[in-house]
C-alpha cells in the first residue's frame, strides 16, 4: 500500500534529521555527503556507548531508496519496524539535547 511507503519515507527522514542533530550536538558537525556509511561512522562517534543507534540509523538508510522510488510497496509491518527505528533515533536525539 503506497501510504506503507509515505510512512516509512517519514520514519527514514526523521531518522536522518534526529542522528544530523545528534552529531551536531555531540560533534559540532554532521555528515553532508551522499555516502550514507560515513553518517553511520559519525553517528558512531557522537554515541559510541549506542551501537543500537548506529544500526537504527543503518536500517532505515537501507530502506530509503525503496520507501522513496521503489515501485513496489512495503508492508505496514516494514513500516512499522522502519518507525521504530527512527522513533529509538529521535529519544536518542532528545537526550543528547538535554545533556
């Protein structure tokens, strides 16, 4: 169902911007480039005691191609998982906010 993909294409953004703001507060710089394993490497850096973020941040990268061009659909458990993902990205973020 093409609303799976608008949800997951949400989640995958949110994702991005929450671990941008993360490496911004923690490192003073985010990753600007189109390789998406340096934003995981940076992401790494600013929480190395995180793992689980870094591969949140991986999974969701991998789905950003499907959720945004792909011609086929996910399914609203992908897209529930992709959420999850991003919404452990985002509590994430809130806390390096707060620190």
């Amino acid at each position: 169902m093409a609303s799976n993909n608008t949800t997951g294409l949400n989640a995958v953004n949110a994702g991005i911007a929450a671990a941008d703001a993360i490496c911004g507060s923690k490192l003073g710089y985010r990753s600007s480039g189109q390789d998406h394993k340096q934003a995981i490497g940076l992401l790494t850096q600013a929480l190395p005691e995180k793992r689980t973020a870094a591969r949140d941040l991986g999974r969701l990268l991998e789905a950003k191609t499907l959720t945004s061009y792909g011609a086929s659909h996910i399914t609203e458990a992908r897209a529930s998982e992709l959420l999850k993902y991003a919404s452990r990205l985002v509590d994430e973020m809130e806390a390096a906010l707060a620190s």
